[in-house]
C-alpha cells in the first residue's frame, strides 16, 4: 500500500508567520471589543448584532441561526438575545408563515451602532490587508 506523501518541513519562517497571524487576529479581537465597548456593547453583543445584519433573509435569522453564527449554544443565545432586546438594539418578531418561529431583527438603535461599527472594522481590516496578503504570498513562494 503506497504511503501518504509527507507534508513538508515546518520552517522558522513558518512559526513566524503563524505567530503573526495569531497576533493580529487577537490583536483585532481586542480592537473590536474595545470599540463595542465605547459603543456601549459586549462584543458578543456587538457580534449578535453584526449576525441579524449579514442574514442572508430579510425576514432575520432565528435564534438557533444566531447561535450557529456565533458558535455558542441556543441557551446561551437566548440570553444574549433577551440582554440586547432589554437594551433596544434588537427585536424579536414572529415569523409570518410560521407563528412558532421567532426571528430577530436590528431595532433603529441597533442599525446606527452597527453601522458606525462597521464602518470603523472595515477601515480596520483595509489596513491590515497588506500585512495578509504578504504573509499568504509567502506562503506560496515556499
């Protein structure tokens, strides 16, 4: 039976790569927290609002797409859910085929905050383009 072909050789510049990659990516993590944060938001609550907004349906997503989009469990999603509806950045609504379903939607409040957040990310992720794209190329040329 043939053997598999052996990956290659993890090299130093490897590590260094995924050690940048690893600290960007927190590093962005923080900045995103802190930026809910002078939002008045957690930063799951920040990422609830983002998911309501980037559903794919008009109508929302219901809270088990919530919990889906935000790796967590239905239970945990529900109370992020009921702590953002409390603070009127969200609001639930009954689907219209099927009354047993609840989808959410951003409330006024919450389309302004995730907006301004939005914006300030994007500016956020164009500047941390290059640093991406070298790294992937370096990648490739290896």
């Amino acid at each position: 039976m043939p053997q598999p072909a052996r990956a290659r050789r993890v090299s130093d510049a490897d590590y260094a790569r995924l050690l940048t990659v690893r600290s960007e990516l927190r590093r962005f993590e923080g900045w995103s927290a802190e930026q809910a944060a002078a939002q008045g938001l957690t930063a799951s609550q920040h990422q609830l609002l983002l998911a309501v907004r980037g559903h794919d349906e008009e109508v929302g997503p219901t809270i088990s797409q919530a919990a889906d989009y935000l790796l967590i469990r239905h239970h945990s999603a529900v109370e992020l859910v009921d702590r953002t509806a409390k603070a009127g950045l969200i609001v639930r609504t009954r689907d219209a085929h099927d009354h047993r379903v609840v989808r959410l939607q951003l409330s006024d409040e919450g389309h302004r905050i995730l907006e301004a957040l939005s914006e300030a990310h994007l500016a956020e992720l164009a500047n941390l383009t290059p640093l991406f794209e070298s790294l992937l190329e370096a990648l490739h040329r290896d």
